[in-house]
C-alpha cells in the first residue's frame, strides 16, 4: 500500500516522517502468516478453493477472489479497493480458459521445476530469465 504522507508525522521510536514523503507498507507479510494462510510458504493453487468448499457462507463469502477483507488485500481494501476487480477478475479467467485451449505449454529445455517469484515494491513479477515455450495448437 503506497501512500503520501500529509502532515508530519513522528512515530513511537522518535522516527520523523515529513509532508510530501511517498510510505509503502508491504502488504506481502500477512499473505505468509500462517494465523490468516496454512502453510503460506507452500504453493497451494486450490487455497481459497478449499477455504470456500468449508460450507459457512461467511467463509465462502471471505475467499471469493475479488473480496476485499483486512486479510485479502490484493485490490486493496474499503474505500480503496480497486473498483476494476470485478473486470479484471473475468479478464483473468478468459485468458486462463483460453492458454490451454490454444496453446501447448511447457518450460524450456525439459525443465519441471517452477520458476522462482520475485518480489519488487507492492508487485510481483516474473522470473526474468526463466523461459515458457508456447505452441499453437493446429485445427484437428
């Protein structure tokens, strides 16, 4: 979460923080708490699947993926949260419906293991060396 400071500002441990100055709060941690994620530091891509599966609409409601929540804070959260979620939400499952459809995919040179993630400021982006090989499929 990236902010501008508006007026000065001095913390519990004396820190001083001026007008104008440009914060950002890593909104990563809570992602790898195991308080809020079982086993946040393993790759579970059915996480939120099983989350919602549980069967409290409470929970199914929590793990919804454009749900914002003070647990869920990749669109953000209350009068920030990103109003583009919705659309961007359907944008990602065309394009994942369709890779497969079109495409066949693989890593290159017979590689299986999953390519490292890379952290930078409030994004994640991918592997810069790491290669993925797309072929388009032929009408049969």
């Amino acid at each position: 979460m990236l902010r501008r400071v508006l007026k000065d500002i001095t913390l519990s441990n004396g820190q001083y923080i001026p007008p104008g100055v440009m914060i950002e709060i890593s909104s990563q941690a809570i992602y790898r708490d195991d308080q809020f994620y079982p086993d946040p530091e393993v790759f579970d891509g059915f996480r939120f699947y099983k989350a919602r599966s549980i069967g409290k609409a409470a929970d199914i409601a929590r793990n919804q993926f454009i749900t914002t929540n003070e647990e869920n804070l990749a669109f953000g959260h209350g009068r920030h949260a990103c109003p583009g979620r919705f659309f961007a939400a359907l944008e990602i499952k065309m394009i994942m419906a369709r890779f497969p459809l079109d495409y066949d995919i693989k890593m290159h040179n017979g590689q299986t293991e999953r390519h490292p993630q890379i952290g930078m400021s409030r994004i994640s982006i991918p592997y810069p060396v790491g290669q993925l090989l797309f072929k388009k499929r032929t009408a049969t």
